[in-house]
C-alpha cells in the first residue's frame, strides 16, 4: 500500500471518529482521551519461527457513560509492531533474529463495566487493524526462513491488509488519566497472502499492551 495513501485514510477516518464520537450523547460524561503505550508483538503460527518484539503506538479516543456500571470506548490507534522471523543468510548458517516492522491503524470499540466507580474497569470488544505489508532492512532480503530451503524474508513481507482483532483487558485510574492493560488477538489469518510449495500459510496476531490515557 502507498505509504500517502495510507496516512490519508487514517487522517481521514481520524476525523470522521472524532467528529461522529463527540456528537454521541451519554448519561453522565463523554470524555476525549489522547493514549500513547508500548506492547509486545507476535505471530502464533506452525509456519514460521517467530519471537516477539517490544514497539509502542498511540491514539485518540473517547469514553462515555451508558449507564451506571457501563462505559464506551471508541478508539484509533496508529501501531509500529514488531516481530523477529528466524532464519539463515545461506543454508549452512546459523540462525539468526530477522526484524520485520509493520505500520498499521487500529480502529475499535470496547465496552467497559466498573467493578469500581470511576477507579477499576473490566474492559472488552473488538477492532478493525488495516496494515501495510511488513518492512525489512534490506541486509536481511535473501535470508532463507526457518523450515525452508528457499523461502526468503523479502517474500514473506505481504501480510493480509484487513485484520479482526478481539481485545480484553483491564483499566485503573481517575476520570481524567487511566492506564489498561490489554491482551488482543486476531482472529483473521494475517499470513492468508502467504503460499509456500501450493500451501496457504496461516497465523494469527497476539498482542500484550499498555497503555496510558489522558482524558481532556
């Protein structure tokens, strides 16, 4: 994907959430939230050897009441992921960590039930990623894969565009500042543009975050 391209339409969607969010009318409050945070990256697959790597992202939100125990979340968040793939520079070589970087949007909704008012949330829902394919310092472009004979890095970088994710997770904090902790996986094969020897590669996104938010 364009990497302008790709900006405009996170610009773009930015503005329509904001815009759509801050007309929602809620019992108590509706509050703009700007989040930044770090997590951990992985793909869980049979198909590749892969590690997890630390990378952060941030975001705008809002949170509104829906009743007394009950808050919304609506959320857009721009994510710099991380991941290693294992692989060799020939097949004689020994493994080595392959950098693999990945620029996406993140666009969800979570509901959030107060087991203490104001103070403690159990938080869950869903979000929409959409991800340019994964990039690669160019060092690393002819690194044969784990399990391969010949299947490169540099063929490995087209990631599925469009991916479901499920989050839960868990808030503590004041009205105005929170900080969650949130565990999310993708339900969508992210590898599904990946075919190796005629078989689809498959794998799903987790990811441990934390993040912290400050209400407006």
């Amino acid at each position: 994907m364009n990497k302008s391209l790709f900006l405009l339409l996170v610009v773009i969607t930015l503005l329509f959430v904001t815009k759509s969010f801050s007309q929602s009318r809620y019992i108590d409050y509706n509050r703009f939230g700007i989040s930044v945070g770090i997590h951990q990256f992985d793909i869980r697959t049979n198909d590749l050897v892969t590690t997890k790597s630390t990378s952060f992202h941030g975001g705008l939100s809002t949170r509104g009441s829906v009743g007394r125990h009950f808050d919304m979340i609506y959320f857009l968040n721009i994510n710099r992921h991380e991941v290693n793939f294992v692989g060799r520079e020939n097949i004689l070589a020994t493994t080595e960590e392959i950098p693999m970087k990945l620029l996406a949007a993140k666009i969800g909704l979570l509901g959030s039930y107060k087991l203490i008012e104001k103070h403690l949330s159990f938080e869950f829902g869903s979000a929409l990623q959409l991800s340019d394919k994964f990039e690669l310092e160019s060092t690393f472009n002819d690194y044969i894969l784990e399990g391969y004979d010949t299947f490169t890095a540099n063929e490995a970088r087209q990631t599925s565009r469009l991916n479901v994710m499920g989050i839960v997770g868990i808030s503590t904090g004041f009205q105005s500042f929170k900080i969650s902790l949130q565990y999310e996986y993708g339900f969508t094969n992210v590898l599904s543009k990946l075919t190796v020897n005629e078989k689809k590669l498959k794998g799903n996104i987790t990811q441990l975050s934390v993040l912290a938010t400050f209400y407006l």
